[in-house]
C-alpha cells in the first residue's frame, strides 16, 4: 500500500542524502587539501562549516523545523555554500601573513565582503520561505539559518581563532 512505499521512499531518500553529504564533504576536504597545499589550512577553512551546521540544528530545532524529505538536501548545498566563507577567510590570513602584514585589517575587509555575500544568499534563500508550500517554506528557512551561521562562524569564530593563534606564535618566537 502507500504507506509501505511512502516508509520505502523515505528510507531511500534520508540514505541518498546522508551519502550526498558524505561525498560532498569528501571532495570538498580533497579540493581545499589541494588548494592549500596544507591539510591544516584545509580543515581550518571547514570550521565555520561544521560550527554552522551544528548551528544551523541548533536553530531548526528552536524554531520547530526538522529536517524532512524537502528540506533535507538543503545540507548539501549549505556545504557548497557555507565553505566558501572559510575559505576567504583563511586565504586572506594566509596572504596577510606571507606579506608581513597585521592581519586584522585584512580580516576586517573579508569579514565584510562575507557578510554581503551571505546576506545576498539569504535573500535568495528566504525569498522560497515565502511560498505558500510549507515543503518550500522549511527549504528556505533552513538555506537562510545555514547560510547565516556558516557566515557568522566564518567572520566571528575562525578570525578570532586565527589572531589568537598568532598571537600565541608571537609569544613562543619572543621567547625562543
């Protein structure tokens, strides 16, 4: 009956989501391996991505969304989307430095050009949060919280982390 293969077809589809996001993190890692040339630069980058998804959960289970068959491939795309931010991020740091330069100011421009770039995302995204089909409404309002998370950890988190590191680094070469 309908209920036996409506339970078959969301077992199938929570199992091609799952492995989506798995292959899409692997090759993800693979490209930024290759693109840092350092696996550590690489995995720096994928934080504000982890944090925003965790973040993103976070905020799904607070406002009463669940993850569903409409919604959630939004995870994929919130991995394409969401990395990018980390990346800009770490590449600017890793310019500033190789240059010589105070990182700050440099992690102060990326921060704002993220921002934009994530809210003009998020107007995108949340324009499907207006549809009248509660499926398009759940896509959209998880894309904008995956969106917006993955931004706030990527200007927020990963620049402190970075100064602090550097700070650090300067304490330990002071020292030596």
């Amino acid at each position: 009956g309908i209920n036996v293969v409506s339970r078959s077809l969301r077992g199938e589809v929570w199992r091609d989501a799952s492995i989506s996001a798995a292959i899409g993190m692997l090759l993800v890692l693979g490209l930024l391996a290759a693109d840092f040339r350092r696996l550590s630069d690489a995995l720096l980058a994928l934080v504000p991505l982890g944090l925003g998804l965790v973040w993103m959960v976070g905020a799904m289970v607070t406002l009463g969304f669940s993850l569903n068959l409409m919604n959630v491939f939004v995870v994929t795309m919130i991995i394409g989307v969401g990395v990018d931010y980390g990346i800009h991020v770490v590449h600017r740091y890793r310019e500033d430095v190789e240059a010589g330069h105070d990182s700050g100011a440099g992690l102060e421009e990326t921060a704002r050009a993220v921002l934009l770039a994530a809210l003009t995302t998020v107007v995108g995204f949340g324009s499907i949060a207006t549809s009248h089909y509660p499926g398009l409404v759940s896509m959209g309002v998880v894309a904008t919280l995956g969106t917006l998370a993955t931004a706030l950890a990527s200007i927020g988190v990963l620049p402190a982390y970075l100064q602090l590191r550097a700070e650090r680094q300067k304490r330990r070469g002071a020292g030596d």
